[in-house]
C-alpha cells in the first residue's frame, strides 16, 4: 500500500493532474492544478509514513479521510449514469481501494475511545471494510463479463483461449466477493481475490509499463492496480476462515491479523 501512495503521489506532482481516470476531477474546478499537487503531496506523505511505525499511525488517520473523499468522486457518475456497468467498475476499483484503507485504519489508527471515529476502528472497522470489499468486487468481476471484448485484448497473447479467460476471471472475482459476503469459505474468497488482482498487476500492466515507459496511463494503471491489490491483501489478511455475516473473530486470529499488517 504504501509503494502504490507513493507511486501515485509522484505520479500526481510530476504531471501536476490527477489519476486519470481514476480521479475523476473536472477539468474546470477551481484550483484544480494546486488541488491535484497537494493531493500528491498528501500520498507521498502518508505512503512513506505507512513505512514507519512511529507514523503509521497518523498515516492512516490522514488516508482513511482521503480514500473516503476519493471514493465520492465516483459517486455523481453513478447517479448520472446508473445503468452503464463502466462506471460501477469504476466505483468498485475504488470502493476496494478505500476497503483497505479501512482495514489499515481500523488496526493501526489506535484512536482513542473517546473519539467520535473510534467506531470505525478495532474488529467493528475491519468486518465494515471486508462487507465493503465483498460488494466492491462483484461489479468489478462483472465488468470481465459486461466488456469480454475489452477484457480479452488485456490477456497476455500468450496465452491460450483469452475469452475464457475473461469470462473466467469475471466469475471468479464475482464468486470471491460473494464468498466473502456471504461467509462461504471467505478467507480463501478473499486470497483468491487478493491473487487474481496481483496477477493483473504483474501479467498485464508491468509488462505494458516496460514496453511503454513513456505513456502516463500505463504508469498510473500499474500505480492503481498494485495500490488495489494491496488493499485486497490488506482484508484478505485479516478475514477469518469461517465467518457470516458479521461474526466476530477469535482473538488469536485478530493477533495474527494485526501482526500481518
């Protein structure tokens, strides 16, 4: 998480914009230039301070905010337009980024208990985040589906039978965040999810990125889909074996959870 915050707060202050995209600002808000250079900052602050103990602390206080914001952002496209499956996958991408932020917060914030925002925080915070995560992923799987045209061409060439592949990873990500939802085996629903989208990352967008160094979209993809591939891991790591709909974790397992984070 914090390799991918500070890939796209050096992506945000060498293009002076935001990611694409993926942070839809309009083009005619004001300041908008400055805004996108302070949100830069503020991701290459909070990805370093992530690095640190001492920091990581207040890094997720000032990031948890900040994905919550990000994520609003998608939401006027789907008022606009909430039949066109596009902009679902977009609120999704970052409806999964903002789950691991959650996450991160809700072990690592240790807020006191008197603050309004301690709710958010501890096993409460953590099953709200997986809850979120689970229906990120369904319209995201249902993009592979809705677009198999799309998702096809994004195949490595090198392998075989690239339609199944779409359809099959589509089904996959939807199953995955189903199980989590619904407590069928969701720790393996959920690593299954955190897998597939690192393998997006590797197979698809560092390759794209070596043989396109100079194009901007395919260093920020590879900012966006390693920072969500990492907020999948970021639940992943802290879902337990067997859980419904908001049973509680043991608490060796929420010492492991935290240790792994």
């Amino acid at each position: 998480m914090a390799v991918g915050m500070i890939g796209l707060g050096v992506l945000a202050l060498a293009y002076r914009d935001f990611a694409l995209q993926w942070q839809p600002v309009a083009p005619w808000f004001p300041g908008r230039t400055a805004l996108a250079c302070a949100a830069g900052v503020l991701m290459l602050i909070c990805g370093a301070g992530l690095l640190f103990q001492p920091t990581a602390s207040w890094s997720v206080r000032m990031l948890f905010p900040y994905a919550i914001v990000w994520f609003l952002l998608k939401v006027p496209a789907l008022v606009v337009a909430p039949g066109m499956e596009a902009v679902w996958l977009g609120a999704g991408e970052i409806a999964l980024l903002l789950a691991g932020v959650w996450t991160l917060f809700a072990r690592l914030a240790n807020l006191p208990a008197t603050s309004r925002f301690a709710l958010l925080q501890g096993e409460r915070g953590i099953i709200a985040a997986r809850i979120l995560f689970a229906i990120a992923v369904v319209p995201i799987g249902l993009s592979h589906i809705v677009y198999v045209q799309a998702t096809r061409d994004f195949v490595p060439a090198w392998l075989p039978f690239r339609t199944g592949w779409a359809y099959l990873t589509g089904a996959g990500q939807i199953a995955s965040g189903l199980g989590v939802l619904f407590g069928v085996l969701p720790r393996a629903a959920a690593w299954a999810e955190a897998i597939q989208i690192s393998l997006f990352t590797l197979l698809i967008w560092v390759p794209a990125t070596i043989a396109g160094p100079q194009v901007r979209l395919n260093w920020t993809a590879l900012c966006i889909s390693w920072t969500i591939g990492a907020a999948a891991w970021a639940v992943a790591q802290n879902t337990t074996p067997s859980m419904r709909s908001g049973a509680s974790a043991k608490p060796e397992d929420a010492r492991v959870g935290a240790a792994s984070v």
